[in-house]
C-alpha cells in the first residue's frame, strides 16, 4: 500500500487525527488509488478527513521500512510505503473531523510524545521534531 500523511502545523502544533479504526493518533493521510498521483492523493485525503484545502505543500520524507506491516480490523495486512508532506492550508475555518476520525487536535511536541500514535508514524514524526529538513528517507 502508497500512503500520504500531511505534516499541518498551527503556531507550532502539529494537527493529529484520532482514527475510527483503530482509536489511535495519526497523521492526516491515507491510501493513495491506483490511478492517483500522489499530490492529488494528498489534497484529497486533506480534504475528505478535515475540509481543509491546500495551498502547498513539500515533501518531507519518505517512509519505506519494510518491516512496517499493518493488520486492519477488517482482516486486511499490508506493507506500507507513507510520502509525507509538509502542508500549508488556506484557511483553518472550515477544519471539521470526518466519519473517519473520532477526534481532529492540535498538539505540542510534547503533548505528542505522550500519545498512542500509530506505529508508522512514529519514526516520521521523530524526524520533523528532529528539526530535518526534506527530503529525508527512512527505512
């Protein structure tokens, strides 16, 4: 599976969702189809789980270790290969969780650290708290 995250960021907090799924804290993102282009993919997933639009956006890394297996609930396993972007958005108004999320929040570096954050977005946000600048590739 391709993956996209959107690194949001508002006066040094970084934007998390709680997913539906799984109850646990992430990174904006998901599945890129199969006839996507990865920055569509990212404006979309952006657009569907907060109501956000983007204005730009960098990539910031790009996240391919292959030991990073993900069981869904639905029975699902896959191996995920996540582009994470730094994204700026036009306007924080009309920001609103999705049926995908329980919960959309900004939090500190260290609000985070104390989070039950999703596996694959660990290694990634150690990265941009890190203070690295992309393109970085972690395997």
């Amino acid at each position: 599976m391709v993956g996209v995250m959107a690194l949001i960021e508002r006066e040094g907090r970084l934007l998390l969702e709680r997913r539906s799924d799984c109850g646990r804290w992430g990174m904006v993102g998901g599945a890129v189809e199969v006839d996507e282009p990865l920055g569509e993919a990212l404006r979309r997933e952006v657009r569907e789980e907060t109501g956000l639009s983007v204005s730009s956006s960098e990539l910031f890394c790009v996240f391919s270790d292959p030991s990073k297996i993900v069981a869904y609930p639905d029975g699902n396993v896959v191996r995920v290969i996540s582009f994470a972007y730094r994204v700026s958005v036009e306007d924080f108004s009309d920001l609103r969780r999705s049926p995908e999320s329980l919960d959309l929040a900004f939090f500190s570096r260290e609000e985070i650290e104390e989070l039950d954050v999703i596996e694959t977005g660990r290694p990634v946000l150690a990265a941009y708290f890190s203070g690295a600048r992309g393109p970085v590739v972690l395997e």
